[in-house]
C-alpha cells in the first residue's frame, strides 16, 4: 500500500506537469487516490487471522479463510450468516484462485459447503499452457538470449511472480541447464515480499521443502543473484556489458523500475522481454504482448525490435479448467449459483457457459450497482 501510495503521487505530479503544457482551457485535478499517510493509518487496523479459524466480523456473521494457493497468504473466504429460526446462510468468496502443481506455495484448499459462491474470472475464457514445463520453457528463453548477447527483461509482481522466477532460475542454474549470467532482482517492494517468503516456510509445498529447506538452502539465494534496492545500483545495471535477466516490477509494466531497463532495451534485437502474468487491457505489457510495433514510455515512442515472450504458464490464477475443478468439489447438493467478478466479459461469458454446462445450477456475472438477493 505503501509503495502505491508512492507511485500514484509520482503519476499525479508527471500529469501535472504535462498539464502545464496544455493549451486547453479546462483542466483535470490529478490527485491520488490514497497518499502514505492515508496507508500507515489503514495499515495500523490490519489483524492477523490464520487459516481454517473461524473469527466473528459482525452479529451472527464469522469468517473462516483457507488457502487459496495464489501468493504467500492469499486466501478464500468461506463466510456464515445466521438467519431468523436457526437457519444459517453460507457464502464462499474465492478472491483470486490459484493453481495445482506450482512451485513454493500450496496447492488451493477446498471450501466446506456454501450455498452461493462469488468467483473470480480472470482467465475465464483460456487454458493456461503445460505448467510441467514451465522451467523447461524458461530456460529455453535465457540459453537464447544469452547467445544473442542480449538481456533478459522480466517484467514482474513484486508478490508471487519475483519469487517463483527466482526459484525456477535456482534450480535451472544448480541443474547446470542455463548459462552462469547475472540475475538481478531489481525491486525494493520484490526484495522486501522476498524476505517475507523466507520468514514464513511453514506455507511452502512439499516439494520445495525437499528440494530446499532439508538440504539446508535458501530457494531464494544463489551465487549469481543479486537484490538491489538502491537507485544507484539499479542505474549501473545499464552500464554492464554482456548477457544478464533482469527481474523488475511492475508485472504489467505500467510503473516502477521495470520501465526504465524497458526504455533501455526495448530497441535492442539481442533482448528479450518476457511477460509471466497476466496483462490487463490497456497497460504497456498488454500492447507488448498483443505485438505492438511502437510503444510509448515515459510519454515517449520507441521502436520495439527486442524480441517479446509471454509464458501463461506462470500465471498464479487458475484457468476455467482450474475453476471448474475446484467448483466441483464443492458439496454440489448445496450450491444454488455462482457469481462472477474479477474477469473481462468475454472470459466471464466463457466461464459462465462451462460452469453451466457442469451443472451449476445458476450463473451470472455481478454488475456494478445491481443488488442480488441470497436465500
């Protein structure tokens, strides 16, 4: 929230300034939404709830959250109203859903029976490519570019993504599958949500527990990884020569120190950018990945000649196959409808049909301002 705070400051003051130079007699009023202030008194009424306890939020009204598998912490909400004679009233809520099989985190916990569900979508309408070979992929991507000379830029959240490129690119270079180049992780909310992994390995799966932690290593630390925080040390990774991968944020390109290495290496044929999330509609990475030819950063146009990838496989939200599944696991004698949210209107045209078509009785995308009655 912090960090936020910051970037929305640092975006109203460019409009500002760009706003001095408008000719145009009216004039919008850019502030942010939230400032730091505002964030440190929100952060001062957070509580800690753990999984799978059931906290009281209101008069006949708890909370049980379970793990959603989607980043450290992340979690599903599975909420009990009591009503009138005893009758209780159950509403699970999936926040954002993660996926099966994935690396350092849990696989998605199962909710107790609910009688309605608010679902996200964001990839309601696609299937997510073979995670099984997502480090196989990857490496794939940093031996050609290495020979190219180039760099690898990774445009990634400083949650999640940062920390499951640093721990495939550990096991690559242990492996000895991927050339001994610099890896940076040029973040400081990423090196700060890292450190927060390493303090918390009572949520890892198993496999990273063998694979790490019983042999006495760190997932997050190898020879050849470096963690800057520093704005000087971030600008002399420009000044090195030779093939290095660059971890940044933010995953969509739209802020952070990501845009910097980008303006850098967007024009060099040798470079690769390599997008590992999902991308919104209208960012920088969307127009990358969708092919654009001519980008515009910092208010200014570049040519795109470095080679740009997408790798759905590392997206951290489940796909409609994904939802479909871990819908189906609910008590289905007890589900009366799913409501969609989080998700484009063609994915959640997508997700509604196949939910529909695996007998969920009732399915509807939620709107803005339109009241659903719960019986």
């Amino acid at each position: 929230m912090l960090d936020a705070a910051k970037v929305q400051a640092q975006d109203a003051d460019y409009l500002r300034k760009r706003q001095r130079k408008d000719p145009q007699p009216w004039r919008t009023v850019y502030e942010p939404l939230y400032d730091a202030r505002d964030a440190r008194r929100a952060l001062e009424r957070y509580l800690t709830v753990s999984y799978q306890r059931p906290y009281a939020i209101a008069p006949g009204v708890s909370v049980t959250l379970h793990d959603a598998g989607h980043i450290l912490g992340s979690a599903t909400a599975h909420f009990t109203i009591k009503r009138d004679e005893g009758r209780e009233l159950a509403v699970g809520f999936t926040g954002d859903l993660g996926r099966r099989n994935t690396p350092i985190l849990r696989d998605p916990e199962p909710l107790p029976p609910v009688d309605w569900l608010v679902c996200e979508s964001t990839y309601g309408d696609r299937l997510h490519e073979d995670a099984c070979d997502a480090e196989g992929r990857l490496g794939q991507i940093v031996r050609d570019t290495a020979e190219r000379g180039g760099r690898l830029i990774i445009p990634a959240f400083a949650v999640g993504r940062t920390q499951e490129m640093i721990y495939l690119l550990h096991c690559l270079y242990r492996d000895g599958k991927i050339p001994q180049v610099p890896v940076f992780v040029d973040s400081p909310m990423a090196v700060s949500a890292t450190a927060i992994f390493r303090a918390h390995p009572e949520c890892f799966d198993a496999e990273t527990v063998e694979e790490f932690l019983d042999q006495g290593e760190s997932p997050f630390a190898f020879d050849r990884l470096r963690y800057v925080t520093r704005v000087e040390e971030s600008k002399r990774i420009n000044d090195l020569h030779g093939p290095c991968i660059i971890i940044s944020s933010s995953g969509m390109a739209e802020a952070g120190r990501v845009l910097h290495h980008l303006l850098r290496g967007i024009g060099d044929p040798r470079n690769t950018v390599l997008f590992v999330g999902f991308q919104a509609a209208a960012t920088l990475g969307r127009r990358l990945v969708e092919g654009a030819e001519e980008v515009r950063i910092f208010g200014e146009p570049h040519r795109v000649r470095a080679e740009v990838r997408s790798l759905d496989c590392f997206s951290a939200h489940a796909d409609y196959g994904e939802i479909g599944e871990w819908v189906s696991r609910l008590d289905r004698g007890r589900l009366k409808g799913v409501f969609l949210v989080h998700g484009e209107p063609g994915a959640q045209a997508h997700l509604a049909d196949h939910l529909r078509k695996a007998g969920v009785p009732r399915v509807e995308a939620l709107a803005p301002g339109r009241p659903v009655v719960l019986d």
